[in-house]
C-alpha cells in the first residue's frame, strides 16, 4: 500500500442512509453515534419567495476524523517489497492510458465562519445565487464551514440575503478544489482498477460522494476477488465500468434537477448544458453494454444466467 497525502475535506455530512451503509460495512453500529445531529435543512433556492424549512437528519465530521475512526482497529499492511499483481488507485496520477472526463467548470471553496445565532447548530442552509451557491455546514463538535460553489466566496457572501446575516467570517478561503461530477475513462485495465475519487467525483450539491465511495469500494473489492478466483477479466471489468457510469448518470440526472431550478443566469445555463453533455456521454457508453452480467450479493459478484 502507498499512502498518498492530499488536502483533506474539512466538512463532511452523513445522511441517516450514509451513516447506516458504513456502520454496516465495518461492523460498527454506534459510529458517530455521539456527534451532534443536523435537525433541518433550510433551502433558498432559485424563485423561492423565502426559505423553505424541511425535516433533515444528519452528522457532519471533517475527512481526517471520518478516515481515522473507519481505521481505529483495522491493520493496515505497509509496503512489503513485493510486486502487487493488481493496483486500486484511489488518487491521481491513474495509468496513462485513462483521461478525465469533466461535466463544467465549477470550483469550490471552503472557510471556517463563526455563527451568530447558536441555535442554528441544529440547521445546515443552502442558498443559490446568481453567479453559484452557498451551503452552511454547521458543526457543533468542530467549526463551522461555508461551502461557495461558482463565484468567489466573497462575490456570493456579499450578495447572500439568507447565509450572510447568520454568520461571521473567521477565515479567508481555503485553497480552491474542482466541484464539477467527473470520471476517469476508462475505469480499469489489465491488472488495474480506480476507485473512489480517482474513479468518479460527484458534485457536493447532491451530499452522496461518501456513500458512493463505499459502494465502489464494495464493487471493485467484489470484481478484484472474482478475478482472482478464476472469473473473466474483461467480462468483470466491463460490469464495473457499466455500473460505475451509470451511478455516474444517475448523478447527472439528480444534478440537473437542481442546475436547471437554481438559477437562470449565464453561470446556471452553461452548467446546465455541461451536465446534459455528460448525460449524453455516459448514454453513449451504456449504449455499447448488454444485459447485466453480475449482481452483487454481499460482498460477492454472482454470475447470471440468461435462457437463449
């Protein structure tokens, strides 16, 4: 195993359906269990006359605690000196035969702000503006965080009518980081699979990055074995870049619903149209794939049989 050292996500929140496929995955039930809960989401978005109040359940903890708490007991081995007959990249630089494929152009950023009113530690808003949006993340164990997605931090706070008033930057923004859904192409090869970031990126508008990560992390372990067991490669490979692309679609399609409703400015329709492009690509290459092949029991791939 090579570690790779990278910026890690300050702020990360975990619906009652994340919370429960992890627990699940490493056996531990009570995870989290102690943090703080988010109650309510509140949402200003696009034409809406006043903030819309809904019903929310949540946690939210920094990538750094989430990583060492899923690590706490786990053995890790370290490098032995012997040749891995395969590699799961989990970061960039992938074999270069596979390219990035980018739906937009959006960034990110994030910084630490302070609330003024406590109350609203029970409360994560979301609000779009006319050049992106703001999404409050509010973290009663640690700091609170501003996410700015689109315009600079600054530009989007200064027009915030729902986000500002409630909070008191402590920080300037943090270093910048790419906010567009993205996939790498392809996803596998001879003795070679990517996973997690380095295989798709989502957009944080649609809060499943994490849960998605754990699912491919199932899937790619699920074809790693089947291989290993005698299984045919590309036969497996070929299941993992379909599912892949299409949670990758899925994910296009759930962003659209929210690009297409945010905003009507010059910023919303060009990441409207990025987001239909990669819809049209992955259609493109799930086009190409016939009936599923697999499916997934457990932490196994199970062959199908279809009658000819």
């Amino acid at each position: 195993m090579e570690r790779v050292n990278r910026p890690r996500v300050p702020a990360i929140m975990l619906s009652d359906a994340a919370l429960a496929l992890i627990r699940d995955v490493f056996g531990r039930p009570s995870l989290f269990s102690e943090l703080p809960c988010i109650r309510r989401r509140v949402v200003e978005w696009g034409n809406a006359t006043g903030p819309n109040d809904l019903a929310h359940s949540a946690v939210v903890v920094s990538e750094n605690v989430l990583l060492e708490s899923l690590g706490r007991g786990l053995e890790l081995e370290e490098d032995t000196g012997i040749s891995p007959r395969f590699t799961v990249y989990t970061s960039s630089p992938l074999p270069s035969m596979a390219t990035e494929q980018r739906f937009g152009s959006r960034r990110a950023a994030a910084a630490q702000v302070a609330l003024r009113d406590q109350a609203d530690l029970s409360a994560c808003w979301i609000e779009s503006l006319e050049g992106g949006w703001l999404f409050l993340i509010p973290n009663g164990s640690e700091s609170t965080w501003l996410l700015a997605v689109g315009a600079p931090l600054e530009a989007l706070l200064g027009s915030s009518r729902a986000i500002a008033p409630r909070v008191k930057l402590l920080s300037g923004r943090s270093a910048e980081f790419a906010a567009c859904p993205r996939i790498a192409s392809p996803l596998c090869g001879d003795s070679w699979l990517a996973c997690g970031t380095a295989a798709i990126a989502f957009d944080p508008i649609c809060g499943d990055g994490t849960a998605q990560a754990i699912r491919e992390a199932i899937l790619a372990s699920a074809v790693i074995r089947a291989i290993a067991d005698g299984g045919d490669a590309p036969s497996l490979f070929s299941h993992y870049e379909e599912r892949l692309t299409a949670a990758m679609r899925r994910h296009l399609a759930l962003c659209a619903e929210f690009y297409r409703t945010g905003g009507s400015g010059p910023w919303w329709r060009m990441e409207l149209e990025s987001l239909a492009e990669g819809y049209r690509w992955c259609t493109s290459k799930l086009a190409q794939a016939g009936k599923p092949r697999y499916r997934l029991s457990g932490f196994d791939l199970i062959a199908l049989a279809y009658n000819h």
